[in-house]
C-alpha cells in the first residue's frame, strides 16, 4: 500500500497520458482513488492541488460532489422533510430504506441518473470528473460498486470515484473501513491504492 500522495501522483501520471490509462474499459471509464476515511482533510487538499496540476496541464478537472447529488435525489423525491419525519416516527433503519428507495427507484431519482446528467455536461476530450464526498452515502444509502456498475455506457467522460475505505483482498473495498460490513464485490475498474 503506497501514501496517499503516491497514488494521487500515479494518478495524474494515468490521466495526462495520451491516451489516459485509468480504464480498460472504453463503456466504463471510472477507476477508483481509494484512501483512509481519516485521511478525509488531506484528500481534499491533494485533490485540489491535483485539480491545480492537471488545469496547468490543459486538462480541466470538474467535482462532483455525490453528498449534492444524494440531496439533491432527496429534494426531487419527496423532500428532506417527509424523510426526516418518516426517521423521527419509524426510526433510522426505515428512513435508511426510504433514501435508498429515492436513490435506486426509476420513479424517483436515481443515483445513476443523476451523475449521468452531470456527466453529459462535460467534454470526455479535455475534461475528467472527479467523485468526492463519497462518505455522504455512509453506512448502507448505496453501494458504490453498484453506482459504477450502473454508469456502464453511460458516459465517455474518465471518472475518479474518491473512495475512503480499505482495500479488502485484491479487487474489493470495505466502504469507510467499517468492519461490519461485507465486501459488496469485486469492482471491474483500476484501484489506485
């Protein structure tokens, strides 16, 4: 396992090359920054210096912020309000369920949907777009292997999802480090650990 400051620059290495290499996959260019939940303040310090870097360089990195997203999904749903009630009157767990509902249900608005919309926005060719705030999705919202799972063909843009967990064998992550949850699977997308 390498710093974080190593894999951030392997990363920038991956993504100015010509072509970049973060991707085996032309219908699913994502790969994945993994790093410390604790080590949240660093990453968004060398997330903006590599935002920096790579602006210098003539490819223009653009945030998204899957916490906005996830508010977002909320707000076309039924409201914060309904949900914040739903907590108060059934508990946590219910509410957990109802959010999930918002964020994977076509009548809704799903996740997918939502990232794919901003991710239409921006030029594959000079653009990359970087997922951060991932830990808004903490403990069980939704899994982000499943949200990769679901961008399959649905963009051209190259994605660094910004992942605070630990790896978990070769292929897997434990989301947050949380031991009490499983592994959801292998992800198919290059893990920059």
């Amino acid at each position: 396992m390498s710093s974080l400051k190593e894999r951030v620059d392997r990363l920038e290495s991956d993504l100015l090359a010509k072509p970049p290499r973060i991707s085996a996959y032309q219908d699913l260019p994502f790969a994945i920054l993994r790093y410390d939940a604790a080590d949240e303040w660093d990453l968004r310090r060398q997330m903006g210096l590599l935002i920096n870097r790579l602006g210098n360089q003539g490819k223009e990195a653009v945030p998204i912020s899957l916490a906005e997203l996830f508010w977002q999904a909320l707000d076309e749903s039924e409201g914060v309000e309904v949900l914040a009630r739903m907590e108060r009157e059934r508990g946590y767990e219910r509410a957990q369920q109802q959010a999930t509902v918002y964020l994977t249900d076509p009548d809704w608005s799903p996740l997918p949907d939502l990232l794919a919309r901003r991710l239409a926005e921006l030029d594959p060719a000079r653009q990359v777009a970087f997922l951060w705030r991932t830990a808004a999705l903490a403990p069980a919202l939704y899994h982000t292997s499943k949200l990769l799972d679901e961008m399959q063909g649905r963009t051209k843009v190259p994605t660094i999802l910004f992942y605070p967990g630990s790896l978990d064998g070769p292929t897997g992550l434990r989301f947050m480090g949380l031991p009490d949850h499983e592994t959801p699977g292998n992800y198919r997308v290059k893990i920059y650990d």
